[in-house]
C-alpha cells in the first residue's frame, strides 16, 4: 500500500505543478517500476480513482520508481471536468441553503455541460437545470 501511495503522491504532484485540477479527468497515468507484480488489479483501480485518469499503464524499468500523467486534455475529459466542477458548485448551494441530502432542486445556470444533464441532475436531485444569469438553485 506504500507503494500506491507514493504513486499518488508523485501523480497529485504533477497535477499540482501543471496547475490541473483534481477533479479534471485525465486519460492515462504511466507508471514504470522495477516489479510491476506489486501492483494488483485492486490496487491500480485505486491509483486510477485517486488520480482521476481513465487508464493506467504499467511499464518494467530497470530503475526508480517514474509516474508520468497524460496530461493532453481532449474536449471530452474537458467536458467530464466542467460536469465534475459544476456539481461541486451545485453542492455547495445546497450546503450553503442548508438542504437535506433527499430533497430536491431546480437549479438556474448560465452555462452547464449539457451534454451531461441527465447525469448532473441524478447526482445531485435536480429535476430541471433552467437558463438563468446566475448559477443559484430552489428548493423544490
């Protein structure tokens, strides 16, 4: 498990250093060790959550640890972020308005990803998003 979790560390680093948010996803994490037998399924699904990337690559190297991410945002992972972005912000209203966890909301935007409208509302009890000036929602 130290092993994962230097690999995250070194992953969020580069994150930290390009200035790329956590929440963007990315579309691959390389990482080449001497012993890629360490890495079980289990434990490359969690680097790949905890990372935020779609793919993990496994590579053997006659060396240190190296973790590289794939650091090419495509309009798609650019639009997966601005959905993951916007819940966050439709979060905080409703923590902000002091809303139980079942009720629900409409929620006025100017913008949204609507090509992630079904999965936005799902995620955060929304029966309609409305053009509006602001981002604010109502209770419904």
């Amino acid at each position: 498990m130290k092993l994962v979790q230097n690999i995250c560390e070194q992953g969020n680093m580069i994150r930290k250093t390009k200035q790329i948010s956590t929440r963007q996803p990315l579309q691959k994490v390389i990482i080449s060790l001497s012993n890629p037998s360490l890495l079980s399924d289990n434990f490359i699904e969690i680097i790949k959550t905890e990372l935020n990337t779609k793919e993990a690559e496994i590579n053997k190297i006659d060396g240190d640890l190296l973790v590289n991410l794939d650091t090419n945002i495509s309009p798609e992972l650019k639009a997966e972020g601005d959905m993951r972005d916007f819940i966050r912000q439709i979060q905080s209203l409703r923590k902000e308005a002091k809303l139980e966890l079942t009720d629900k909301i409409k929620i006025m935007a100017p913008i949204w990803p609507t090509e992630f409208e079904s999965e936005i509302l799902s995620k955060v009890l929304g029966i309609s998003i409305e053009k509006s000036d602001t981002l604010k929602i109502e209770k419904i």
